[in-house]
C-alpha cells in the first residue's frame, strides 16, 4: 500500500493548511462521530436480499453472519463494511478511479493522473466480463448490500465524510474488483527499482554494483551478460545483468507443518502478512455462514469475501513473493510526427484516449494517454525519467496487471469453497496479480505451497533481462508468454514435513523459469526453520510463540562488531557493556534494541552515501549481505569502508565506531542521555496512521492508533522502522495474524492490529491494538453458541418488499 499512503500524504499536506480550523472544530468532530456510530442490533428492512440474514457481532464487534444463500451472505457482508468502513471504502475505490482530486482538490492530482494513466478502473470494470456467474452474483448482491444500508440507515455518515462535505456514490461490482487492483500496486513495484538500477550505473562501476548488492543471482539467467553487446545496444556506459531490487523490503511470513510436527497429528499452519499499517487496518475480520458451509478470516473492506483465512475443510495463508512482472519499454518518438513511435515493424501511431479529471475548487484537467504496444506512456511522471531517457524518447509501463481479463477475484472467491490442498491449487490457475507465496493444509493431512500469477517469459536475447528499462522497439525484448500454470513454484506435502517462506528466495537455483533477483533476505526464513525443528511437536500456542519471535539472527552477527571497537566516550563503554549482555532479542522494555538500531541505520549511511552521493537516500532497501561482508573482511566490500571525501584512509573498524558514536548521539538527542530511560517500545511504537487524517496536526491525535510494540525488521514479529522525526517507529507490520488447527478448526486463533470500526467515537475502533501488540490473539470460532455467548448484538436484515 505504499503509493496509496504517499498519494494520501500529498492530500494531506494541504488538508494540514486547515489545521488550525479543524483544531477548533475537534470537540464538534468528535460530536460528528459519536452520532455516526451504528446499531449492531436491531432489525432492517432492505432491497436486495431473498431470505432473512443474522449478523451476529461477538464481544470484539467481528459480524457473524447466517445466511441461506451465498449472495444473501454477501450482501450482508456488504452492510457490516458500509457500518464499520464506508470512509475507508470511498477512500481506496477513488483512488483507484483516479477521482481523489474531486474530494481533495488539485494536491491529489498527480496521484490521479498516474492512476487514470494506468487505467485501473477502466480494466476493473472490463474485467467483470470473464467472471463466473456465481461470483457476479455475489459482486452485485455485496454492492447492493452497502447502497442499501447507506441508503436506509438512519445514522449519519462518518466523520471525515462530513468534515470534506462530501457524499459518496453508490457501491458498483467494478469498484471491488479495482480494490484487487490497489492491492496489486502495493505489492508490485519493480519497474521503478529498473529506473534506479539505470541511475546507479551512472556512479558506480560493475564491480562495485556487484559488490554493493550481492543478493541471490537471477534465476537461470547468465550472471553478466555480454557488456559490449549491451554498449553497442543501449549507449550504456557500465552495465550489470543481475542487479537485485533497489525498493523498500516488503514482508510477511507464513508456515505449515503437516502431522508430524503436531501434537495432534493434524496440521497447522501460521500467516501474518505485512504491510503499511492504517487506522483502520486494511483487514476486517468476519464470518460467513451458509448452511453446513463456513468461512472465516479476514476481509478487506470492498471485497465480498473472505481474503485470508479458513473454511471447514482447508485454511490458507500468503506472503508477497516479489516478483518480475514489470518493464520500462524506451519509445522513440518519430521526430517528423510526434503522434508516432518506433515498432519492430516500423512507426505505429500511439493509441490515446481522454481522462477528464474533475478538481475540487480548483480547474478541471483533460489528461490525454497515450499508449503503445507496451502499455501506457507515463507522461504523468515524465520527470521521473528525465535522467534516464534521451531527447525523443518516452517510457511505457508493461505490466501483468494491466489486463482487462483479471481473474484474481475470482480466484479468491474459489480459494473460500476449495476443500482439500489440490482443490485450492486447482483454483489458483485464476490468480493474475499480485503473485503470492501462497501455503495451504487440509483436515485431511495434506500441506502445500503454490505461488500463483501471470509472471512473464522473456527471452534469452532480451537487452537487460527486465533488471532496465530496454527498446520498446526491439522484439528480442517482447515477452515470450507468462510462465505455465504447471511451471510456478509449487511443493505438496514435502517428506520433510513443513513449508516456510518469509518474502526469501523460494526456488532452486536450476529452476527453470526467472521469477525474481529481488527475494528478502533469509533471516526471517532461517529463524522460522530453526524455530520449527527446535521443538519435535507443535500446537497453537507453540505458533503463536513462533508469530511473537523477537530474536534478531542479524543482530546476533552484527553486534560483535560494534562491542569489539575502542570506545570513544564513556557513555559508548556503557553501551557496549549493554550490547554484550543482550541476547539479541528486540523487546519493548530494553534499551539495546535502540542501540543496535541507531548504530545500524548510521552504518548504511556511513558505508555508502559517500559513493552514492545524492542517490544514497533512494536505495531504501537495506544491504545487510553488503554489510557482513564489509565487515568480514571481503575485499571487495571492505573498500566501501573508506569515506572518499575525506583524503585519510577509513578502515571498517573506524566506520563500526564512528557510527556507533552516531547513533548514540541520535539518541542523546531524542530521548536524552540517561541510558536507563531508554526503552525499545517507546522509541519503536506501532503507529497505525488514519489517511488522510492521521497526518493532520491538532486531528491525528484523535484518529491515530499507537501502542509500544517489540520486533524490528529482521525478526519474525517484523517491525520496519520509519524515518523523519521518529526513525524506529514501527510503521510496517503484521496487521493480521492467524494460527489454523487443524485437529480442531474452531480452535484457530486471529488478529488484526487495531479494531473493527473505522469511526474514532466507537468502542471498537482500537479494540485489538493492545493485544495485537503484546502478541495475543483471539479465537477463531464458527460455534454458534460460542459466538452467541459473548455477543454484543444481532442485526436481523430482512428482505423489503415495496
């Protein structure tokens, strides 16, 4: 969700200009909200539905619904979201209509113009066309669900709806499929990381870029390519062939054990899938029961299913695999016609259409796209390029997810009625993007894990093998196809007995199809491995032990470093002393997580931003196989240590202390100098951020959720640190958690990190924050009588009938 959190950070730098009136109108505000806050009992009369349906809320607010139908279901479904998250709704589907400016005015219109650019609605609502009947069905009983309740409930809309006076459309089929696009785009990204391959090929020289990122090579693909030939080709001056990904670390983690591993005999399997975390959550946590059948999981507001979860039968969970399925195609324009581009046959004229963009107080905007046989020209960012492309040339997006043939709903509507591991697999034929590292388990025994999507075939010949932008014109860098169903990774029921992945290379270096060169780093993996053969026989409560995990396996090898230099100051002896007494564990109520964390972030600036010059604060990824090998005395890596702007020589000893006594004087100046009062889960809070809200002085108080929280980013209980003002809160997390028994399903246990309502003024807004953050959970039952026991209301939703 990072392009959505940025594009919501543009609208609110110019929302903060009213601060000053909104902070005046807090008490007001607060008033707005507690009107806004729905019935959870009661009866309703609405359009739409065939037969009645229950909506039982247990004690945390979570909607239990009891349908005879699978659209009946839906629609209720729709109902629960539009009372919790109808802000949160409106918010993401116009983002990916392009229409955030008709709320916000003219500060969101370049998030806009990229997205109308791309055409996400315009595929979504095409996409509706190669969807079964069943899951149109459930796509127009779920919207008829949500225009339902907006329409009858006699509740006002929530806050924000009334602080932007805005008043939202009704729900349409096609906005839930773009909700699968937005979660496409928070998952993709790799076409950028090209752009900024390109740029640091201009400061750096091919051993260096090898040395700088010596991740995993590109599967089944040379390690450098033909540099000369690439020269002659592309006018390039240095050029690499297997540069991993430049972009910010995605995560999550999951893991399955078949019966072996148990204390049941029967699998169990964990997910906790990480992303930017929002309040509310993107996840909702919900039951649907339809006769004999059930579901239950976590939804995402928008979508009439279940998204990650368990039925009676099977249970499922994803993490992202990061793969290849972007290009930047370099168009040449026809100097004597500028409505042309080169093709392999010769000037074709680009394809364009008109986005009219709608501006609120401002002036509207025609925005012409142009397209070529690649995709859509991203003259939207032209700017982005201007150091990459030459005069005459523009860039054009290819990627797998700009398809008017989407089926990925539709795969995540089989995924809830599969009932064995094959079933499931069967079903993930239909999952074109994002492509996910997907493990699965039945209540018969059998565990698996497929990795599912449209992931492209290039050829041998290709220019850069998609690691650059390359010719748009040259047919040798045409996709050849995508990668057979048959040939995606996939293992079912291992003889070892377990499955993990944690965003980590998840294929043999044989394997013969590229999928990525931009896999996490094995920590996470290798802790969850360990973890799992440490103890000979699992249950729930040894899983969700694992899910809390704080032990850090790369601070284990990297604080020996810092503790063996010569102290400058006595507060950096006392800090060492701190270090060699930690067992690496990052918990709240310590202060050496702190430590370590400062002296690490100064190390990957004082390592690289003298070669890196400008481009330093664009490499977000962090190089901790770089820094093991400086460190270790690679010779290679070494030579990074020597701070070029200085005429002395640094070795790796004097860059270790001197940023050690950098970060320490980072911390001097945020918390004070007294190490006694420093503590982890202060400085490295959860801030689960309200957009557009959350960013606004004298409101974010009000909407923001936070709690002290434990981890970093190289735990299994993930926490990626920030930057700016607060640079270890934890900004990146596991917003949902799930451990599924297999034995007994309803002795499941979930999470998500904040609470169910999207309305601050609700007793359910932040219900969960504090035990998510202590690594609690709750049960995941479909027991009616379990659920009735501790409910807090039942809304009984009738047919009405004019």
């Amino acid at each position: 969700m990072t392009m959505t959190i940025k594009i919501l950070r543009w609208t609110a730098i110019t929302l903060a200009t009213l601060a000053v009136v909104i902070g005046l109108l807090v008490l007001q505000l607060l008033g707005l909200a507690e009107r806004a806050v729905p019935d959870y009992a009661g009866t309703m009369d609405l359009p739409g539905l065939s037969a009645p349906v229950e909506v039982i809320r247990d004690a945390h607010a979570v909607p239990h619904i009891f349908a005879e139908s699978d659209p009946d279901a839906a629609f209720a479904l729709g109902v629960s979201h539009a009372q919790d998250r109808l802000w949160q709704m409106e918010l993401f589907r116009r983002v990916v209509q392009g229409r955030l400016s008709e709320v916000f005015g003219s500060a969101a219109l370049p998030a806009d113009r990229i997205i109308r650019t791309l055409d996400f609605y315009g595929h979504s609502k095409r996409s509706l066309a190669v969807l079964s009947p069943e899951l149109r069905a459930a796509l127009d009983a779920y919207a008829a669900g949500v225009n339902a309740y907006m329409s009858e409930s006699t509740r006002p809309y929530p806050p924000e709806f009334q602080v932007l006076m805005h008043t939202p459309e009704p729900w349409q089929p096609a906005d839930s499929v773009g909700m699968v696009k937005l979660l496409a785009a928070g998952l993709s990204g790799n076409a950028f990381s090209e752009v900024l391959r390109t740029r640091l090929m201009d400061v750096l020289d091919e051993e260096d870029l090898k040395t700088f990122d010596p991740a995993y090579p590109v599967d089944s693909k040379p390690a450098v390519r033909d540099l000369a030939s690439l020269y002659r080709t592309l006018g390039l001056e240095r050029i690499i062939a297997a540069i991993p990904d430049t972009g910010p670390p995605g995560a999550s983690n999951n893991w399955v054990v078949d019966g072996k591993w148990t204390k049941s005999q029967k699998p169990l399997l964990a997910n906790d899938p990480h992303l930017g975390m929002l309040a509310p959550s993107i996840w909702y946590a919900a039951h649907l029961n339809v006769g004999d059948s059930n579901v239950i999981g976590v939804t995402i507001p928008g979508i009439p299913s279940v998204v990650l979860g368990r039925n009676n039968h099977i249970g499922w969970g994803f993490t992202n695999t990061g793969p290849d399925t972007q290009d930047m195609a370099i168009e040449e324009v026809n100097p004597e016609n500028p409505d042309q581009y080169r093709t392999p046959d010769g000037w074709a004229d680009f394809v364009t259409r008109e986005e009219e963009i709608v501006v609120r107080l401002g002036s509207d905007e025609t925005l012409v796209v142009r397209e070529t046989r690649n995709g859509p020209v991203l003259d939207a960012i032209a700017e982005t390029f201007e150091d990459v492309v030459a005069d005459g040339q523009v860039v054009a997006l290819k990627w797998t997810a700009l398809t008017s043939e989407d089926t990925t709903i539709e795969a995540g509507f089989r995924y809830t009625k599969a009932r064995t591991v094959a079933e499931f697999d069967e079903a993930t034929r239909l999952q074109v993007s994002p492509m996910q590292s997907m493990v699965v388990a039945d209540v018969d025994g059998n565990i698996g894990m497929i990795a599912p999507a449209a992931v492209p075939v290039r050829s041998d010949a290709h220019e850069t093998g998609g690691l650059l932008p390359a010719s748009g014109a040259n047919p040798a860098n045409d996709w050849l196809g995508m990668i057979p169903h048959e040939g995606l990774p996939r293992v079912i029921n291992p003889s070892h007995g377990y499955i993990a992945t944690a965003n980590n290379k998840i294929i043999a270096d044989d394997f013969p199809y590229y999928i990525s060169s931009s896999w996490d780093g094995p920590y996470r993996a290798n802790r969850i491995e360990d973890m799992i053969e440490a103890t000979r026989l699992h249950d729930v409560a040894s899983f969700e032990a694992m899910l809390a995990d704080n032990k850090s396996e790369l601070a284990e090898l990297l604080v020996p470093y810092f503790t063996s230099v010569e102290p400058e100051t006595d507060q950096m002896a006392a800090a060492q002393s701190l270090l060699r007494d930690w067992d690496a564990t990052m918990e709240k109520e310590l202060a050496q997580p702190l430590i370590f964390h400062a002296a690490l972030k100064q190390l990957h600036t004082k390592l690289y931003a003298d070669e890196l010059g400008d481009l330093a604060d664009s490499v977000t990824r962090r190089r901790e196989t770089f820094l093991l090998n400086a460190l270790s005395g690679d010779e290679a890596a070494a030579r990074w240590c020597d701070d070029t702007s200085t005429a002395e020589t640094e070795h790796c000893t004097d860059v270790v202390r001197t940023s050690l006594a950098a970060g320490l004087e980072v911390l001097n100046d945020l918390y004070g100098s007294d190490m006694s009062t420093w503590t982890w889960g202060v400085a490295h809070p959860v801030v689960n951020n309200h957009l557009p809200m959350g960013f606004i002085p004298g409101v974010r108080n009000i909407f923001n959720i936070e709690r002290p929280s434990a981890g970093g980013p190289y735990t299994v209980n993930r926490g990626q640190t920030g930057s700016g003002a607060r640079p270890f809160a934890n900004v990146h997390a596991a917003g949902y958690r799930a451990v599924f028994d297999f034995d007994d399903m309803n002795n499941s246990v979930y999470i998500i990190s904040t609470g169910q309502s999207g309305n601050p003024a609700s007793d359910y807004y932040d219900t969960f924050a504090t035990l998510w953050a202590d690594g609690g959970h709750i049960r995941m039952t479909t027991d009616r009588a379990e659920i009735e026991a501790g409910s807090i209301g039942t809304m009984t939703l009738r047919p009405a009938h004019n």
